[in-house]
C-alpha cells in the first residue's frame, strides 16, 4: 500500500476509537486494545459489501476458475462452510479490475448470459483481490459475510452467525 493509504486508514481506525497509531522511531505501529471479536462487532456496521456486481456465465470450469484466480464465494462457499445444500448455479469471485482487464483477452471465451439459468455460474466482481496472500480457492470467511449478510434467507443468516462463531477469535 502506499503510504498515504495507510495514513489515512490509521486516522479512520483512530476516528473510529478502535485503535490508537504510536510512532516507535520513524516506525508507526497501530495499537488496539480489544479482542479480534469486539473491534470485528464495532467495524463490522462500517464495512461496505465487496461485491460491486454480479454476472452470469457458460463455460466457466475448475480449470479456468483456478487459472485466473477466481475463488469460491457467496452461496456456494456458505454450503461448504456450513450444512446448506449448494446452489444450483455455483458462485465464483474474482476483482473488478481483474475481470475488467481480461474479459476482452482470456476470459472473452466466457459467455456472459443475462440472468441464471442450466449450466451458468455466477461471478462476483469484487471491489478487492478476493483471495488473501497465500489463500487458495475460497474467499475469507469475514468477506464471506459481508456480501451475504443483508441475504433476507433466514437459514442463511443462520448459517452466517454460525460461520461467525467458527472465525478464529
């Protein structure tokens, strides 16, 4: 990250009251107080979904999905992190950017469809990388939540807390 990105993210956690920047040498560290679990309950209302927008396509396979980073995300994560059956259409994340550069190039074989339908997947355009150093083919579970969390599905958001719970605290 560059580094007035960060300074303005250490001047939104201090804003926020969750943390508090000290300056060790010409070091600036970040210091918080809490657990992992209260400053997740106190940021999480702050967090905007990542998923900018969904579409939908034929012949997406395991091999192109892992190919060009694609990870497994929304419904069809949950199911795999909880007792959900799986969608019918599976679901797919990759980054806007990532997306925006290659469906013109590599992914142009990807037939975009207007809605879900046999045979489609969906993909997620996410606002970040989806997947987090050294992570292989699954989104994080706290992205996880934050692009379903406003699902209306009452099993779902049972699910979701489970998945909460589950988050290494």
């Amino acid at each position: 990250y560059q580094n007035m990105t960060m300074v303005r993210a250490f001047r939104e956690i201090e804003s926020a009251g969750i943390g508090r920047a000290e300056k060790v040498g010409k070091e600036k560290y970040l210091r918080i107080s809490e657990t992992r679990r209260t400053v997740w309950e106190r940021v999480e209302p702050l967090l905007q979904n990542p998923v900018l927008r969904r579409v939908y396509v034929h012949d997406l396979n395991q091999q192109t999905a892992s190919d060009y980073n694609f990870a497994i995300a929304g419904e069809t994560a949950l199911s795999r992190a909880s007792m959900l059956n799986e969608p019918k259409v599976p679901v797919w994340a990759i980054q806007s950017k990532t997306w925006q550069a290659e469906k013109d190039g590599v992914l142009r074989k990807l037939q975009e469809v207007p809605y879900p339908e046999t045979g489609a997947a969906e993909i997620e355009l996410w606002r970040y990388p989806v997947l987090l150093p050294g992570q292989k083919a699954t989104v994080d579970p706290l992205s996880l939540y934050l692009s379903l969390r406003d699902r209306a599905d009452e099993r779902m958001q049972a699910a979701l807390t489970k998945l909460l719970e589950d988050t290494l605290w």
